[in-house]
C-alpha cells in the first residue's frame, strides 16, 4: 500500500484523486499517533520506505498535514535529542603554530 501511495504521487504529483488509498495510508501512520500529536509541529524520523513517503501529503480529518503541521525531517533521533540538550556554552579548544617572520 506505501509502495502504492508513493508510485501515484510520482505520477500525478499529488496525493489528488486517491481518496481510498490516502484514508488507508492516514490509518496506518497518523491515526495510531493522533492521540500524542498535539502541537503544530510534527518531526518525523523515518526509516525504510517512510523516506519516500511524502507525508506533507497525507489527509487525515483536517486535510493535507501541510495545511496544520509544520513538518520537519530528521535522520536520527540520536541527533536531534543532542541538538536538543545542548547547551548554549561551548567548549573550544584551538592550536596554531607559532610563526617567527623575518626581514631580510
């Protein structure tokens, strides 16, 4: 059904005219998370064939999720919990080699 949705996309560049599959494509991964989904902004971290799936182009009840979502896509869950608790101080250290110039 994903490779479905993803090949009609590519065909007719949107998710238009695909009422069945879109409603089938929302039950299987909006739906289950409707519950915990509760502010504007919505990261993904996909795996698999989730990188293909065009997700600003899912319909749930509301219409496309780009019409009520800021989307943002992450690769690693790792990284973007780093980037999260990171603190504004940073450490640095740096070395650079001590030049003598001469005149002739």
């Amino acid at each position: 059904m994903l490779e479905r949705f993803i090949e009609e996309v590519k065909s007719t560049g949107s998710a238009r005219n695909m009422d069945e599959l879109n409603k089938q494509v929302n039950a299987l991964l909006i739906e289950p998370l409707s519950q915990v989904i509760t502010g504007r902004a919505l990261i993904i971290i996909p795996d698999g064939i989730l990188y293909r799936i065009p997700f600003e182009l899912i319909q749930d009840g509301h219409g496309k999720l780009i019409d009520h979502h800021t989307i943002q896509y992450e690769y690693s869950a790792k990284l973007l919990l780093k980037n999260a608790f990171s603190t504004a101080a940073i450490s640095y250290t740096g070395f650079a080699p001590n030049m003598l110039i001469t005149k002739n």
